[in-house]
C-alpha cells in the first residue's frame, strides 16, 4: 500500500529485456537506501518487489501482465522515474490509499500554466470514467492527485509547483502516456451495489 507522495525523482538505470518480462534496475539513492529482498516500491505507480539492491540501485523483475497494462514498457535508460516506497504504520497519510496496481494508461492531451499551477488534461480509458469524480482522487503515473473537472474519457488535475519539480508530471509532454489508478473504494462500492 502507498500514499501517492512520491519520496524520490529517480532514474532508470537499465533495462534487460527479456521473453514477455524485463528486469528493471533503478537508481535512487533515498529509496534504495534501505531497500531490502522482498520489498515493495512504486515504480510511476506500479507495485514492484525488490529482487537485488545496491548502496543507490534496486532492480526488480516485471512480468508481461504488468508491462501489458502500464507504460512501463516503453521506458528507456535515463527516463526519470517517481519513486515511492510502502506505508507502514507509522506513515503519514499524505496523499490517499493507492495500491500501486494500474488500472490503464491515459494520455496528456493538454497542458494549461497558470499563474501559480498548472492544468494538465489526462485522456482515460472509457471503462474508467465511472470511478473519476470531481474533487476525487486518481494516482497519475504514482502521484495522488485530486480531480479538479471531468468528463466521459477525460479529467483534469492543477499541479502545484512542488509537483511540477519533483515527479515526472513537471516533463510529461502532451501525447505521452501515464499509468492510471482510480480510487479502489469506487470500485468496492461499485461491486457491493451491482450485489
């Protein structure tokens, strides 16, 4: 489980490509300080299990599913990357409940610079749209933010400037894609009224 506060901008140190899988290596030197075997950080919103470490680089290991449904896939060495790793108890609930499971890939149609902000409009899935509401959260690419206006395959978000400097958000051009993940309470509810 994660907050949607990214902790670090790390970078993609390399990528082995293998049959329907690859083998991510990252660098960032906060979040791999303290990585161990086993654990789970948050890759641009993806879960991921930590399967080797150095003093400043993790790897893991990504299935062909994971990299079916994420942007994953189309990373490159050098491409910046948001870093998160999980709550625990004794974590500030800073942002709200993200699981790091990836619910589709939208697509920056649009950027607006405010005075003090940015409005970034997101393309979504259509099956999505149903669990986006106005002043609702969303994890874009890990990062929880709260949706300022909606429609049917659209929403929109503000970033303030810390998000601008500190996540991937900041340099996602429009046509580019990041990883979705809706409020998971929607889709409880949803289940427990279709019952």
């Amino acid at each position: 489980m994660f907050t949607g506060i990214v902790e670090e901008l790390g970078t993609l140190a390399d990528v082995d490509r293998l049959d329907r899988a690859a083998r991510l290596t990252l660098e960032g030197p906060l979040v791999a300080a303290d990585a161990h075997h086993g654990d789970s950080i948050a890759v641009n919103g993806v879960c991921l299990t930590v399967v080797e470490t150095t003093d400043d680089t993790f790897t893991v290991d990504v299935m062909a599913e994971t990299l079916s449904r994420s942007g994953l896939e189309n990373l490159k060495p050098g491409d910046p990357v948001n870093l998160e790793r999980a709550a625990t108890l004794a974590t500030r609930l800073g942002g709200h409940l993200v699981q790091g499971h990836v619910d589709g890939v939208g697509t920056v149609l649009e950027r607006r610079p405010d005075t003090h902000w940015e409005i970034v409009r997101i393309g979504m899935p259509a099956d999505l749209g149903r669990y986006v509401v106005e002043k609702g959260s969303i994890a874009v690419d890990g990062v929880s933010l709260t949706v300022t206006a909606v429609a049917e395959d659209w929403f929109e978000v503000s970033l303030i400037p810390t998000t601008l400097a500190v996540t991937t958000l900041g340099a996602r051009a429009v046509g580019e894609p990041v990883n979705l993940e809706v409020d998971v309470i929607a889709k409880y509810v949803e289940k427990l009224v279709r019952s």
